[in-house]
C-alpha cells in the first residue's frame, strides 16, 4: 500500500486499499504529505533511531514521530489548537468562495429577498419555497469551491465559514441600513425604549451565524463528493486546479485583502 510521511514533523500514516497521496491535503500539522514506499529510517526524515512504542498497537516507531507507522495513533501528547487549522487555509478557495458568495447574494437579493422578509404578500407554501430557493442559492457559493480541492473535512468546514462571514456581516449591514427606514415603522410600540441599532446589531449576527453554518455546510458537502466522485481527477477540475496554482498564495491574499475593502466601502457608501 505504501506510506505517507509529514516533510514537518516526521510522522507517518500506511494507505489502506483505495487510498493515496491525492485523497489527502496536508499533515495535520500543516506539513506536505510525501509517497514512501516504505518507513525504513533515512537521514531525510530522522535525526536518531531510538524506538517509540505506540501504546495503543506496540508498534515501535522512531523517536521523532508524532504519529504511530501502524494505526495512525498520536504518540505526542500536545495542547489543543487551532493554528494549525489556520496555517493550512488556502486563499484561493476563500477569495473564489467570497466572490461567488457575494454574487449569489446580490443575485438572491434581486429575486427574492423581499418576499423572504415579507415585504409582499405571498402565501405561506409560496414563501417557504422562496426561501428556500434563496438559501439554495447562498449554498451553492461555498458548496462550488469546496469541489476544487481534497481538504481534510474540518479544513473545509473552516473555509466555508470564512467564505461566508464577511460577505454575509457586509451584506446584512448594508441592507438593513438601506431598510432602517422601512424597518423602523414595523417596530413595536413595546419596544420603544430599545434602541433600533441593538436590534439590528443582533439581527445581523444571528444572521450571520446561520450563513456561516450555511457556507460550513456547503464547503463539506462539495469536499465529500470531491473524494467520492474524484472530482479532481477530472480534466475540468485538473484545468482549473492548474489555473488557480499559477497564482502566488501572496497574490490570492493580496486579492482577498483588496476584495474584503471593496465590499467594506460599498457597505458604508449604503449608509451615505
């Protein structure tokens, strides 16, 4: 079957049937998974021989692995963190999934955002298919960059919240400051003596959460069947791949940065 081998921190994982180094992104600590036939010592990946014994299969491993060459178990006890979740984002996929989320947001704003809201009168079976179809719509921007690569599923789930959570907090303040007007008059006389600015700030982050979720939920669902229907094998995902990799990932962070001011000053410009 062969190994796999963390270039970082020297740990190994043997591929069972149907496995390989595509179906994998990184080691989990963000090191570059490597194809070994075998995990006999080399000065490459070790730097003593002392023997470490798995405690939960016995396996003896080198000394300076993190994980057993047999089961896969940690053998290093660390603190729970998330940085290495963080070292492992790809750009690319964050700064495609935010412009397709904000064009699926405009896009569902136009068709059918002010029937989500009530603001005409349908029936209720006509208003839950409405809505659905507008969180349909809102998925699809994270569920397509979740198809372009192999992530590990917590990576992917990590990217699709990001994908959502600015694009989303922008887009719901810039609404709400265009309908705080309209919205003012539907406010209840009890509730008067609260500001209309606290309801929003917290209409915008239940919001928010729900398209976090949402955006989770999409980046998951397309990395599943990445794997399953090896999407990326597929010479329309093997072109595209090939296009995104031409761009430095200092690039796609400068894009990312250039797009998050765009969408920040056409928020405020809502408001002038």
């Amino acid at each position: 079957m062969g190994y796999l081998v963390c270039n970082k921190c020297g740990g190994t994982y043997e591929l069972q049937e149907g496995e390989s180094l595509d179906d994998f992104e990184n080691c989990e600590c963000g090191g570059k998974l490597e194809y070994v036939e075998d995990i006999e010592p080399t000065a490459d990946l070790v730097k003593d021989k002392i023997g470490l014994k798995c405690p939960k299969c016995g396996h003896e491993n080198l000394d300076n692995v993190k994980f057993c060459g047999s089961c896969g178990e940690n053998l290093v006890k660390e603190n729970k963190s998330i940085k290495p979740l963080f070292k492992a984002l790809n750009f690319n996929i964050i700064l495609i999934g935010s412009t397709l989320t904000i064009l699926a947001l405009i896009l569902s704003k136009v068709l059918f955002f002010d029937i989500v809201i009530g603001l005409e009168p349908v029936t209720d079976s006509e208003h839950s298919l409405y809505t659905l179809i507008y969180f349909i719509i809102i998925f699809m921007g994270s569920f397509i960059p979740g198809t372009l690569k192999k992530l590990d599923y917590k990576i992917a789930a990590l990217h699709g919240g990001i994908i959502m959570i600015f694009p989303a907090t922008f887009f719901w303040i810039s609404v709400l400051g265009f309908y705080n007007e309209l919205l003012s008059n539907y406010v209840s006389s009890s509730l008067e003596g609260i500001s209309l600015n606290l309801i929003f700030v917290l209409a915008t982050a239940i919001l928010v959460i729900v398209y976090i979720i949402v955006g989770s939920l999409g980046t998951f669902i397309g990395t599943f069947l990445n794997k399953k229907l090896n999407l990326s094998e597929k010479n329309v995902w093997i072109k595209s791949e090939n296009y995104i990799n031409k761009i430095t990932n200092e690039q796609w962070k400068f894009g990312y940065l250039s797009f998050l001011i765009t969408i920040i000053l056409l928020s405020i410009m809502s408001f002038i």
